[in-house]
C-alpha cells in the first residue's frame, strides 16, 4: 500500500496565499498602479528593501508599478547642511532660488538613483526621471493664501518656486513600462516660464495616475490610513463619506491633503486610491494580493 503524500504545513501555507492572490494577479495584468513612496519607510534600510521587492514582483506579476517617490526631511537636512534656512506655510516649503537647486540635486539626484539601485539589487530594471524628462509634467506656481489666528482676513503668500502639475505628458511612460522598466519619478518639473519647481510627490503621483488612468493610486504613510473617532482603521471610503468626516473634524492636519489628492484623482480617472502604512513590511502585496487588505481603500461614491 502507498502512503499518502505529506504535504509539509509551511509549504501548504505558501500555496494558499498563492491561491489566494492568483485573483488579484488576473484582474490587475496589464494594469498601472501608481506608488507614492516616502515617509519614514524610505528612510529604513529594511523598509526600502522590502518595498523594492514588492515594486520588483508587481512588475513580474503583469503589473506596471509606476514610483513617485518624496524626499522633504532629506532637502531639510541637506539645506542645513548648508547653512539654508527653512521656512513652511501650511506645511509647504517655501523655495527660493537657492532652495530648489537644493531640491532638484537632492530629489532628482541622491534619492532617486538610491530607489533605482534598490529596485536593481531586488532583480528589477528601473529608471529614473523627474518631470522634466521628455516634457512628462509642466508645472505652473502655486498660489496660497494664509490668515493668522486673530484675523479673518486672507493674505496671499508667496511660496516661491513650488508647483502643481498643470499638463501631464505620458508618452514615456508608456515607453519604458512597454520595455518592461519601471519608472520612478522624482517630483521636479519646469513650468511654462522655463523656472524649475518642487512639486508635492502626493500631489505629483496623484497627477499621473489621473493621467495614467491607473488602477490604483497607492500614498503610502506613516500611519495605518485613515483612523476613525476612536483610532480605529477604516478600510473604505468614499468623497461623500470624506466629507463628512472632514466636516466633523475627524480627518484634520495631514491627512486632509492626501484625501483629497485621492478624490481629484478618482474624479480624472484613476480607478481607485488607497492610503497605507509604509511602515508594515510588504505594505504593497499585503493590500493588493489579500482579501483583508492593509490600508484604507478610497473609492467613488
């Protein structure tokens, strides 16, 4: 009599979880995500290494990962290493001439060809590029306003050379994602008047996956995504709901700008966005390949 196969219970596991994400791997073959990348997530060695990998495997899944990565506390310490004061409005850098220069070295240099060489030693092919490259993102200047606390009269701030993305150029990265490379952007473009500005990379990747007409819109944070009342998760989403939640003061600071990059990008086309913490290892195949997912998970109303 032949016995029967044992099945060792760690490789049973690893089965099932493949059986489990083979869903996920069809409905999104062929699909773009589009991830923003940044937090304290790029600062660990581990944490980086782990992202890499996920980026790495969406790519061999069928998946087109598109990067967009941020780098402020690295432009902070840079700038002081320097001897450049920092001042923020409403949590946006004010960049004088000098500050940008800092920025473009910093983001379009030191950290994106960190998250290329990363990408590389998981077994990737990546390249890096900012807006600028191939007309990929105009910018035009941002325009704010602030008031202080005893008054009720707006004043209009001069941010210097920070943008928001006014034209969005995909056609290379339709070309290198078609090469079987994986783009990773850095939040830098020139605007119609020739100057050069840093971009929020929250609001740059919500800008191409609107354009990208991307499957998913991916900010990954230091927190677990958007909490309720009670510091609890909430794991979807919708505007209607956003706004309610907003107006009772239960999404405040932060968070705020990072939801609404989100709506702005679903009502231009991106299928759905999701807030998450960078933090947790594998973030990014957590979400997408299992049913309980890991963030918060924003779709249209």
């Amino acid at each position: 009599m032949t016995a029967s196969p044992v099945t060792p219970p760690d490789s049973r596991a690893k089965a099932e979880t493949l059986i489990e994400a083979l869903p996920y791997f069809q409905r999104y073959a062929g699909r773009t995500f589009v991830v923003k990348y940044g937090g304290n997530a790029m600062g660990d060695e581990q944490a980086a290494r782990d992202f890499a990998e996920d980026v790495v495997l969406l790519k061999a899944v069928g998946i087109n990962p598109v990067v967009v990565h941020g780098g402020g506390p690295q432009i902070g310490e840079m700038l002081g290493r320097l001897g450049v004061e920092s001042r923020f409005v409403d949590g946006l850098r004010v960049t004088d001439k000098a500050t940008a220069e800092v920025a473009e070295m910093v983001l379009s240099g030191a950290i994106n060809k960190a998250i290329v060489a990363s990408i590389a030693g998981a077994g990737g092919r990546a390249v890096g590029l900012s807006g600028k490259d191939a007309g990929l993102v105009t910018a035009r200047k941002v325009a704010r306003t602030t008031r202080t606390e005893d008054s009720a009269i707006e004043q209009a701030v001069d941010l210097g050379f920070v943008g928001e993305p006014c034209a969005v150029d995909i056609a290379v990265i339709e070309t290198m994602t078609s090469a079987g490379l994986i783009p990773v952007v850095a939040p830098i473009a020139a605007g119609e008047d020739g100057a050069t500005y840093n971009i929020n990379a929250d609001t740059m990747a919500g800008a191409l996956a609107a354009a990208l007409g991307a499957a998913r819109l991916l900010l990954l944070t230091d927190v677990p995504g958007v909490l309720d009342e009670g510091g609890a998760l909430l794991p979807e989403l919708t505007p209607s709901r956003i706004a309610e939640l907003r107006t009772a003061g239960i999404v405040r600071g932060g968070m705020i700008p990072k939801l609404e990059t989100c709506v702005a990008a679903l009502a231009a086309g991106c299928e759905a966005a999701v807030v998450l913490d960078g933090r947790v290892p594998h973030a990014l195949l957590l979400e997408f390949f299992t049913a309980r997912g890991a963030g918060t998970l924003i779709r249209a109303d």
